[in-house]
C-alpha cells in the first residue's frame, strides 16, 4: 500500500466524522461559486440595481473567504486533537515527524479538492435558479446561462490556495506534541472548572454597559455586549450549573445527578464555541430581523401615505415646466388625477422633538375635500385644529383636545380646540405634526418670518390618483411602481444637474426604491445566513465528535453499575440540547435588546415581530440539527452500552 493509499483510507475510515466538515465545506465552496458566477455575468450592468448588487456581492465575497479560513482552522484543529492517539501510535511504529506532516498534509489536501469540486458541480446545477432569481431581484426579464471561467478560476484559485495554507497550519500543531501527550489523547483526566463571583459580576457590568450604550455609541456597545457574552459562557452559566448541583431537591432526582454535574464541564470545555456560535447567530439574527423591519417600514410609509406625487418648491421659476412633464406623463399612460397647491411653514414646538406644520384653514380645505375628511370650521386668532392619524396620537399622547401648544421662532401659543383623526398621514410635510388656525392668523404669523428664514415657507403641490389610491402595495409590473420610479429618478437627476431645485416626491418610486434595496439585502443575507448558521452548528458537531471518546468511556462504566440505555439517551439529549440551543435563546435575547434600543435611530416601527420571527426560524433549523447530531451521537454511545 502506497502513502496516498493509506491518506485516502484514513480519510475513508473517517467518513463519518469528516461528512459534517466535508458538507459544510462544499457550501461554502457552492456560495462562492455562485456568487462569483454572478459578479461576472456580462448581463448585470443592464440596471443601475445590478451593479449595485454586484458591489454588495464582492463584498460578501471576502467575508465567506474570511470566515471559511477561520472554519476550517477551527475543524481541523478539532479533527487532528481527536486523532491524537492515533499519531502517537504511529509515532512508536516508526513514523517520522515529516511523514506525519506530510499524512495530514495529503488528507486535508484530499478532502479540500472533493469539497472544492462538489461545491462548484453543486454551484452549477443550481446556477440556472440562481441567476433566474437574480434576474428577478434586479429587474432584469432574464440571466442567460454563460460559461462561468472567470468563476471558475476565482473559486478553484481561492479555496485551493485556502487549504494549502490551513494544511501548512496544522503541521505546526503536530510538530508542537510529543508521544506521551499524543498517546493519552483526551483521555486525560478534567480539572474541575474553576469560576470566579468578581468575574461573574463584571461580565453582567458589561451586558449592561452595552445595553445603556446601543442609542449612544454602538461600537462601545459591541465590544461591551460582545466581551459580557464571552464572560457569560466562561463564568456566569458555569457558576449557574454549579448552583444547581447545591440543590439536592433537583439535583437527586432521576438522571439529573449525571447531566447536571457534566454540563459544568461541558459549558466550560465548549465556552470559546459557544461564544463564537452565539455571537454568529445575533449577527444572522439582527441582520435578517434588520431586514424584515425595514421592509415592514416600507410598507408602512407607502401605506401611511394618502398623496401619490408631491412636488415640493424652492424655485418657482421651474414649478411651471415640472408640473408640466408630470402631467404629461400622467396624461400619456390615461391617468385619471387631481392637482391642488398647498403652502405651510415650519416651526418648532416647545419641549417636543417633532417639528410643527402650521397651515391656514383654506389650503387645509384643498386636502379634506381631496381626501374627505372633516372641515376645520371657523377658528378665532390662536385657536386651532389638529389633524394627526391614529399612529400619530399614539407617539403623541400628550396632544389633544384642550392642549395648548407653545411655538418658538415666531413665538406664538395655540390652543387646540379640536382634534381631527384620520386613517392615515395627511401632513403635506412628511414627519411633521399637523395644525391647522385661521387664514388672518396664518399671515400674521407668516409675516413674522424673516427673509434669512425663507426656508420655513413651504409650497407643495399634490397630486391625488384615485386608481392608486387602494392600500396595496405595487408590483414591479404595476403602474404606479413603473412610472414612480421613472419620475422619481428624473427628479433626482434634474437635481444633481442642477436644472431644478424643486423636489418631487413619488410614493410608488419610493416604494419601488425601498423594495428593490430590501431585495438586494434579503437575496444576498439569506445565502449568508444559511452559511453561517450551517457551519455554527458543525462547530458543535464537531467539538461533540472530539469528545465522543470520554463520553463512552464514562456511559461504558455507568452502564456496569445499572444504568439503561435510555436513561444515558435522555442525559445525552438534555446536554445536547443545552449546548445547541443555549446560543439560540440568547442571540434572540440579545436581537430584541438592541433592535428595541436602536429603533428610532434607524426609523424602524415595530421590530419585536420580525425578531420573533427570524428567531424562530433560527430556533427550528437548529432544531433539525439537534435531531441529525443527537440520533447520531446516542446511536454511538448505546453501542457501548453494557
């Protein structure tokens, strides 16, 4: 037998324990491809979202590279810890330190060209739904199949140059062992885990200085939830297990004695993987969480919105010929609309955040009778009427009927003598509370605004489109998404171009603005969630796997003194369970603490549901995992069963 013989029967011998690495490796291997098969397809630069797609890909590119060389360092530094003994026993039959190197070398050498040729054959035959879904993504009617060379050669280049320096890595981690060490494998026995109360306590400082931290400085506020999370596996969740055993009450009770008292190893032993896959699994979490608000806030604004196109004036110079292009438009695809003029000015309310749009009751009666809503009514000189959505007097609670209201900047106070609510948003101004006084007390106040202040006057001219005007969100075939977006870009290159200062304001481009940015992300989060979220459970697999060897051992001499077969089952799938899923319960503690502490610096609404959500997506495909490792694991531990 030659010495590729024998690397190749090791590594056939192995299977077992390789095929969690080996799969886990051609996905990470089938993302790249697939994602480089994108990057260089000639099609993409057709939409200006295609190129910004394939930015955001070569970004993702690097940070698959990045992780997949820390994977498989990590796996590899499991496999060679595992198969210790079995060096030294080659080691006294006469095997050299080059030759061991060189064994090792082979293998990982072996195993990384069938992960890096299953990866791309598997990249291949899903390429045909991956560009057909990409096409859909950007806009694009189709992605024609191409050969892929440049892809080809990233892919093959990259990952082989990956191995070549991981298998160099780990021949330092041979030569460093001596036989004695390599023979007792681990099989030596563990110390107790030691914990410390000061730790345990300045690791929950740290938890709460980066909850007090989230709306303030967020990177003070990683690195503080970040370090508390490490000392909360190394020292809190041990010292949690350690209490436990004081209570006999729970501690004596069935099979509790056993996994109770292993746990206290385990969580220590597994600390450093636990850390790492619970920090990984916030990062998916919060990210698709992220994506799932931001995407709901869109829906909310298009359907908060009662005005399809808003042009907003700086220069009247323009409104003429801007007017005049949107109504062509509009008039051109048979578009039924009305077009009315509204004026307000800004001001500043004492003690409240929001800025104050202040209107006279006559341009208000523009917008009830285009919306039907209810007049304003006769109003004496600072009494006035507030119109805010039933949303809007939920953050406002302190605004009603009877309140006064103390404007800075012309100082002025108005009393609100009544409250119209509406179903949605009908401030001409977006973000801005809603008063309507009368039309002498209007220009009495206008008056007082300075010309270096100008920019508190506001002229917007709406236009309402009753066949948009149903509540449901468009497709990408619709209308109102179509021409939205086509005038919204016009607006916004007259502005960078320097023909007009005006700004118009279309609620299906932004829509379709919105959309098409959240399909980027989920289209390009959701291959890296799954690649995160499978290697963080063959992290677990494999540190379980390294310690199959000690576990059988002990379940071996429990079973002599009595113990069945399904009381170890039972043991084995609690400490299972509580290593899979100890990091998904807090990287979902951790996502709601910081998305509820950050949502108003990003704009979001409601971000509890999509935390629950991507949570418990999470949360079931671990539960697959668990199911796979633990029948496969307590499947080896009852072979040794007496």
């Amino acid at each position: 037998m030659s010495f590729h013989q024998f690397a190749f029967n090791n590594v056939k011998r192995n299977a077992r324990a390789y095929f969690a690495y080996f799969l886990s490796s051609c996905f990470m291997v089938m993302v790249f491809f697939t994602y480089a098969l994108f990057i260089f397809h000639p099609d993409i630069d057709q939409t200006e979202l295609g190129a910004n797609v394939r930015m955001v890909m070569q970004i993702m590119e690097y940070v698959i590279y990045i992780f997949a060389f820390l994977f498989v360092l990590y796996s590899i530094g499991i496999f060679l810890k595992a198969r210790n003994k079995e060096f030294g026993i080659l080691t006294i039959l006469g095997a050299t330190q080059g030759q061991l190197s060189r064994l090792v070398f082979v293998e990982n050498m072996l195993i990384g060209a069938l992960s890096i040729v299953t990866g791309m054959l598997a990249g291949l035959l899903l390429s045909k739904l991956f560009l057909t879904l990409s096409a859909r993504m950007i806009g694009l009617e189709e992605l024609r199949l191409y050969f892929p060379g440049k892809a080809i050669l990233l892919t093959v280049s990259s990952f082989a140059l990956l191995f070549l320096i991981i298998s160099a890595f780990t021949l330092i981690f041979i030569n460093q062992s001596r036989v004695l060490e390599l023979l007792k494998g681990s099989s030596k026995p563990k110390k107790e885990p030691k914990v410390s109360i000061w730790v345990s306590l300045f690791g929950i400082l740290l938890l709460a200085a980066g909850y007090f931290t989230i709306d303030k400085n967020l990177v003070v506020a990683a690195v503080t939830g970040i370090a508390g999370t490490y000392v909360f596996f190394t020292q809190i969740t041990v010292l949690v297990f350690r209490l436990l055993k004081k209570s006999r009450r729970l501690t004596w009770r069935g099979t509790n004695l056993i996994w109770i008292s292993e746990m206290a190893y385990k969580i220590k032993d597994n600390a450093r993987i636990l850390f790492l896959v619970t920090v990984v699994t916030s990062i998916c979490c919060m990210a698709v969480a992220f994506i799932m608000s931001v995407n709901l806030r869109t829906q909310n604004m298009y359907q908060d919105n009662p005005y399809a196109i808003r042009l907003h004036v700086n220069d009247k110079s323009s409104v003429e010929s801007d007017l005049k292009f949107i109504e062509q438009k509009l008039d051109k695809q048979g578009i039924t609309y009305q077009v009315f003029r509204t004026e307000c000015y800004i001001a500043k309310a004492s003690g409240w955040k929001q800025e104050v749009s202040i209107m006279s009751e006559d341009s208000y009666k523009s917008i009830s009778k285009a919306l039907g809503l209810q007049e304003a009514g006769s109003l004496q000189e600072d009494q006035a009427v507030l119109v805010q959505s039933n949303k809007e007097a939920r953050n406002n609670p302190d605004w009603g009927k009877n309140s006064i209201v103390k404007l800075e900047d012309p100082a002025a106070q108005l009393h609100i003598m009544r409250e119209i609510r509406t179903e949605k948003e009908v401030s001409p101004l977006s973000y801005t509370n809603f008063l309507v006084v009368s039309g002498l007390y209007y220009e009495k106040l206008t008056n007082q605004i300075s010309e270096n202040q100008s920019y508190k006057m506001n002229d917007v001219y709406i236009f309402t489109i009753p066949a948009w005007s149903d509540g449901v969100m468009p497709g990408r075939g619709d209308q109102e998404y179509k021409l939205g977006l086509e005038l919204e870009r016009w607006g916004s290159e007259r502005n960078v171009s320097g023909e007009s200062v005006n700004v118009l304001d279309s609620r299906g481009g932004k829509y379709a603005t919105h959309e098409q940015g959240v399909s980027m992300m989920s289209f390009v989060g959701v291959f890296i969630a799954s690649l995160l979220s499978v290697c963080s459970a063959s992290f677990l697999y494999f540190k379980l796997h390294s310690e199959l060897r000690q576990d059988q051992q002990m379940y071996t001499s429990m079973s002599k003194i009595g113990l069945q077969s399904g009381e170890m089952g039972k043991s084995s799938a609690i400490q299972i369970a509580v290593l899979f899923f100890t990091p998904i319960f807090v990287s979902a503690i951790q996502t709601l603490v910081v998305l509820n502490r950050a949502r108003e610096g990003f704009g979001l609404d409601d971000v509890n549901q999509p935390v629950l959500i991507a949570s418990a997506a999470f949360l079931v495909i671990q539960a697959l995992y668990f199911l796979l490792v633990s029948s496969r694991y307590i499947q080896k531990l009852k072979r040794v069963m007496v």
